[in-house]
C-alpha cells in the first residue's frame, strides 16, 4: 500500500507528544515501521509527519539507519513545496523499520523534550502556514534535507536541528516557532560552509598535487 493522506484533514485535538505517547505505549511485538508512525499520524497536517521523520535525526542512529528516515523526509518536503493536499509515501519505504527495542528508546528521548517544548508553542502569526508560506517552507526543508544528507561528520547535525524546530512550528501553526527555524537555517548555511571549507582545506593539505 501507499501513505495517502489528506493534509488539510480536521485534527483530533491532541498534541504531537500524546500521539507519540500512545505509540509509545502500544508498539508492536517485533519491528516498528514508518507505516505504523503513519497510522499514528494520519488525522495530522504535514508537519506532524516531518516532525516524526526529523525528530529521530537528531539521535544517534546505527549506521545505515538515518536513510530510513532521510529519505521520506525529501519526499515530504517536495510535497510541501509543491502545495499537496495529500502525504504521500511509497510502499516500499513504509516497509522501512527499526527495532521495538530501538524505537522504545527514541520515543523515551524524545517525549519529554518535545513535551517541554510544547508549553509554549501555541497558534500564531499563522499568515506563515498559508498555502505560499507552506510552500515556501517546503523549499527551504529541501535545501536542508540535502545538507542533511551530506556524507561529512558534524554537518548533518544543525540541518537537523532546523528541521526539528520547522516541523514542531508546521505541526502547532505556530509562527514564532517558524521564524526561530528559518534563524537556525540562516546559521546552518554559515556553519555547513565553514565546515566543508574546512573538509576542503584539509583535503588540499594531505593531497596538494589535486585540485578540489
């Protein structure tokens, strides 16, 4: 099957953390897949999907693991960027899944941090959710999925960071939370440059007869 599900969907309510609690509370026995966060998420916009994606970035992950969530992250920003109605995931990476052990110790992570976020995210300048300020939101969630993406230690880390922060304020339509992520992004660009001005200083140094 596919992940189709209407963004615009009347919510029922509950906060980003009481979904995540209940899952928390009823994972299943063996492996816990991207189609079951989808389940849990299927009454929320797109930001209650990004947030699910980009929260487990920002753990430490066993190598190879990050893809499982990198990858529908892309796929949710193109779609925020083309103004869908609908989140869309293919079947192949709702088969995407990480232990019950695995997940258990993400979710006991992540759900108090976030819950103390939550205190004071609330509605709000929320000309930044229209359809254009969604889309645009969605371009700059590209740029910094492929900085995510980038194969060098340390530069994955503060597009992460931004991606959290832009989730949480898409999830709560809360504007403040939007514009403290588009900082965070500003810094990402200066920091992310920085650091592969340096991976290629470094380069030229143990290889100087090669031009990067």
């Amino acid at each position: 099957m596919t992940a189709v599900v209407d963004s615009h969907e009347v919510e029922d309510g509950r906060r980003i953390t009481d979904l995540l609690t209940e899952l928390r509370d009823n994972l299943p026995q063996d492996r816990v897949s991207l189609a079951d966060l989808v389940d849990v998420f299927r009454h929320r916009a797109f930001g209650g999907f990004m947030l699910a994606m980009s929260l487990p970035t920002l753990l430490p992950l066993p190598i190879g693991m990050a893809i499982v969530f990198d990858i529908p992250l892309v796929l949710l920003s193109i779609q925020l960027m083309l103004g869908r109605q609908t989140v869309w995931l293919p079947r192949k990476l709702l088969r995407g899944s990480v232990s019950r052990e695995q997940a258990a110790r993400m979710l006991d992570k992540l759900i108090p941090r976030l819950r103390r976020l939550e205190g004071v995210l609330r509605p709000r300048m929320l000309w930044m959710t229209s359809p254009l300020g969604e889309r645009l939101i969605g371009t700059l969630c590209v740029a910094l999925c492929i900085v995510l993406m980038t194969p060098i230690p340390l530069l994955g880390w503060f597009p992460a960071i931004a991606l959290c922060v832009i989730s949480l304020g898409l999830a709560e339509r809360d504007g403040v939370m939007l514009m403290a992520g588009f900082g965070i992004s500003i810094a990402t660009v200066f920091v992310s440059a920085a650091i592969l001005a340096g991976v290629a200083e470094a380069g030229q140094a143990l290889f100087p007869n090669f031009t990067f």
